[in-house]
C-alpha cells in the first residue's frame, strides 16, 4: 500500500509541479472503517435477497397450491368454464402468461367437452333409434312373419345392428316350402336397404303361390329398377316341393353350398351358376333351378361368403378349407353353432368383418313338416261371399310357359276378401288341374313318365324328364291355349251353395288319365271331366 501511495504521489508532483501535493496519510482506522462498511452493506444485501427470494418462492407456491386445488375440482365442462387460474400479484410475469394460456386452454377444452356431449348424445339417440328399427325389421317384418318349419335350422351373425344378410322361411298356398338366403354388397344399413326390395317381393310372391323361376326373375327387375348399377345381392333360393317330392335349387353369386349325407360328409357340392341378383337385364337372367330328388335323410349347407373370408390377426382366412375342417368335427345337430365357434375363434374376436349366415336343412326332420297342399286345405264347408262373382282368364302359346294361372286365381280371390282357406282350396285346385291340363294335354308329358323316370334313374331320370319338357315347351303350337274360369254360386232357397271351376284346353295328349287317377276326386263335391279329359267342370 505504501508503494502504490509512493508512486501515486510522485505521479502528482510530475503533473502538478507548482503545486505541494500530498497525499494524506490513510491510518488503520480508515482501513477498518472501509473494511467494516464493505462487509455491511454486502452482508445486508445478501440478507435483502434471501427474503424477497423467499417471498417471491412463497407466493409461487401459494399460487401452484391453488391451482392444483382448482384443476382438482374440475369435473365436467361446467367446472372447466368456472375455472380461472390466477397467480398471486408479486410473482413474475412469466408464471401469470402461463396462467393465462392455463386459462386459454381450459377455454378450449370446456368447448371440446360440450361438442364432445352434444355427440355423444346424437350418437346415443342414433344407436337408439338403430336399435328400434332393427327390432322392428328383424323381430317384426320378418321373424314374427316367418314360418319355422321343423328341420331348418338357420342363424345370422351381424357385424353390425343392421345385417346385408338375410334368411326367411315361407311356405307356399301349393304346399311347397321357400327357403332364401341372401347377401347384399356392403355393410350396415346401407345393405339392409339393399336387400329390402328381395324381401318384399320373395314375401309376396311365396304367399301368391308363385313357382321359383318367376319369384326370381321379379327379384333381378326390382333390384335393376330401385338400386344403383354398383349394388347387387347374392342369393341362395330353394324351393322344397312336397308335392313332386323335388329339391330345386338356384345358386346366383353365393359360395358353394354342400348336400351332406348322414355323417355329415359332403357328397354334393353346388356352386354359383348364375349371376347375383340386380346385375343382368330379363333378357340375359336365367333362373333355371337345379332340381334334384328330395333327399330322406342328409343335410343340405349353404352360407354367405362372410364365413370363408374371415380373417385371423395374420391375415389368413377361414377358407373353405376351414369350414370342411368344421363339418367333419361337429355332429349336424351342433354344426352351425359348431361354425360360429370356429369361426370366431379362428378370427380371435366376437363381432366378425362380414355378416354371416348359415342355413342347414335336415331332411329326415323336414319331412315331418312338410305337407302337401291338399293335405294342407281339407275344408269341409265353404263360406261363399253373398253376391255372385265369375272370373275368366286364357293364356296363349308362349305364355304358357309361364304357366302362372293359380297365382292370378289366388291374387283374384284376394281381392274379393274370401276365407283364406277358401283361397288355399281354390288355388290348390287350380294349380292342380293346369299342371295336369299343361303336362298331360299339351305338352304331352304325363305325370306317370316323370315318377317312373325317378324310380328308376333317380337324380339322372329327373334331369332327362326336364329336359324332355324344355324340349316340348320350345315345340310348343302358338295355338295352343289353357283357360280357367272361377264362378260363384252362393246358396238360395235352403240349398248349398257352391264354387265352379272349369279348365279347358287345345292340347294333343290323352286327358283321359285323369279319370283313372281317383285321388283327386276328394276335393270335389262333383267333377265332370269331359272332351276326352280336355275340359274338366268341378264343384267346391
């Protein structure tokens, strides 16, 4: 110290040499003054710091307390719009601006929540109201509608509340049982609207007593006419004949269904032939069945292709493969459930991708329930309406082929409001007397070819008598007529009244045979058949 105040002396001088400069002389007292001073005033700052240090900490966590208070309290969006995070005056800038986009976001969040609700309760009422119209179509319009013959046995598992899938059982007023198992394209309701139009006319048709060929093609017109060029149903329609003892089957766009025997091994497969229903125009349709005798005993399967093309979490699908796998292990008694289990198993959730439906027929149940129509409408009396009616129709050459008459009879007696046992009779009996007249008369294919052909051949002997009567049906004359006339003549002056139906036909064959056959007097009160068997005159 005292060298540096030496030179700082001799600097003065040198500047300042006029002058007597000195520098006073800094005593030990000073020093200790400078040093005590020094040490206060940094002592006193660092005591200064601490404090507001540890007032601004305390503000900060009085503030984060609060907060945490007001985000626990939250519960629903009417808490959030309430919420207002507010930091305590003192505390830096920077925690009040997060505060504020606290705020900003509980804002946000409030508004997610209330849109979040208002979807949630549209999705509610909408889940709700899918489920009304599902009850409604499904436990309604077609299951309370649904005839549930003994030995068909039938499920569908939905991928959703509405089903592209559908199965319905109606029996037909001419004792036959109709059987449809359809697919529409896509999912959901939009394929439930798709296949709506199939079920009104398969409803309608079956009840007027429509033959398969005809049900099928009004199918194909109604999807071409009501549904866009891009959607189609595939579809599974059998017909069940008592009466003829046949099976007809007509396969359009679904996997190939398998006739089982006894064991339930596969010993017929019958694969798509035709083009789903909605795709080709009348002209280029054909429902042509495939008919076969009908089995005693055996199984028939048929499903949609939502069974087979089910996949695994690897990508791997049912198959067919799958399914004979599935026929071999499960008895018949348990084999849809059988395949359900399987199938979800394979796919290792409940809910599949695709609807599926399953049908199987078990025949030798089946035959139990099946009844010809004439056993089906055994009516001792007749309710005849009050009032006189008389009905004509005659139908010509190609026409013919057609051979619809006992429906027209049927939508006739309809609209006159007659008992539907009634109608039942009467359209049994029209059925059976045309079918007759047409095979008989003028194609000239007795009924008698037919069984002995069956007998003898069986399947193959049928397949020849069909295609015999194409043959016959293309040679038939343009000439050629059938005509049917219903008469009612309701009971005056104590007597009975009664019904009169008359079919008269052109045809070449021998009619006669139909005097032989005495079966068929039971339904009449009277019959004449005259005209060598070509015009035939019975009293219901």
């Amino acid at each position: 110290m005292d060298q540096r105040a030496e030179a700082f002396q001799q600097q003065l001088q040198q500047e300042f040499p006029e002058r007597n400069l000195e520098l006073p002389e800094v005593t030990t007292n000073v020093r200790f003054t400078y040093i005590l001073s020094f040490v206060f005033f940094s002592l006193f700052f660092i005591a200064a710091a601490a404090y507001l240090s540890h007032l601004a900490t305390r503000r900060i966590n009085t503030s984060i307390q609060q907060f945490q208070r007001d985000v626990k309290s939250i519960e629903t969006a009417r808490d959030l719009k309430n919420f207002n995070a507010q930091p305590d005056t003192f505390v830096f800038s920077e925690l009040g601006e997060a505060f504020a986009s606290v705020n900003q976001l509980a804002r946000r969040l409030e508004k997610i929540l209330v849109d979040k609700s208002l979807l949630e309760d549209a999705l509610e009422e909408a889940e709700r109201e899918d489920s009304m119209a599902a009850d409604i179509l499904y436990g309604h319009l077609i299951e309370k509608n649904a005839d549930n013959p003994l030995g068909i046995m039938h499920r569908i598992q939905s991928s959703s509340n509405f089903s592209g899938d559908i199965v319905l059982v109606r029996r037909s007023p001419s004792g036959s049982i109709f059987v449809l198992l359809a697919d529409a394209t896509g999912h959901g309701l939009s394929a439930t609207i798709t296949i709506m139009p199939v079920i009104s006319v398969f409803d309608t048709m079956v009840k007027k007593g429509h033959r398969l060929p005809f049900i099928l093609r009004e199918m194909n017109k109604r999807l071409l006419k009501d549904l866009p060029d891009d959607r189609f149903v595939a579809a599974t329609l059998i017909e069940i004949d008592p009466t003829d003892q046949e099976l007809r089957l007509w396969n359009g766009g679904m996997p190939e269904g398998f006739l089982l025997d006894g064991r339930s091994t596969p010993v017929q497969g019958f694969r798509s032939r035709h083009m789903a229903l909605g795709i080709l125009e009348d002209a280029l349709f054909d429902a042509a069945p495939e008919r076969l005798p009908l089995p005693d005993q055996g199984y028939l399967l048929s499903y949609s292709d939502g069974l087979i093309e089910q996949d695994n979490p690897e990508g791997e699908a049912f198959a067919e493969t799958g399914l004979l796998k599935a026929i071999r292990h499960h008895p018949a008694k348990n084999l849809i459930t059988g395949l359900l289990g399987d199938v979800e198993q394979h796919a290792g959730k409940p809910i599949p991708d695709d609807d599926i439906s399953l049908l199987l027929l078990d025949f030798k149940r089946l035959h139990s329930s099946l009844m010809p129509a004439e056993e089906s409408c055994r009516i001792s009396d007749l309710t005849l309406p009050a009032a006189p009616f008389q009905w004509q129709i005659r139908v010509q050459g190609e026409q013919l082929i057609n051979q619809a008459i006992p429906a027209l009879t049927n939508d006739f007696l309809h609209t006159l409001g007659l008992d539907p046992e009634v109608i039942q009779k009467v359209f049994t009996v029209a059925h059976e007397l045309t079918s007759r007249a047409l095979h008989d008369n003028l194609l000239q294919l007795p009924a008698e070819l037919k069984q002995d052909l069956l007998e003898e051949e069986g399947e193959r002997g049928l397949q020849y008598y069909y295609q015999q009567r194409r043959e016959a049906l293309s040679r038939l004359d343009p000439d050629s007529f059938m005509e049917v006339k219903l008469a009612s003549h309701p009971g005056r002056d104590g007597q009975a009244g009664y019904l009169e139906i008359e079919v008269r036909d052109n045809g070449q064959g021998q009619g006669r045979s139909l005097l032989e056959d005495h079966s068929l007097f039971w339904h009449y009160s009277q019959v004449e058949i005259l005209d060598e068997g070509h015009f035939i005159r019975a009293h219901l």
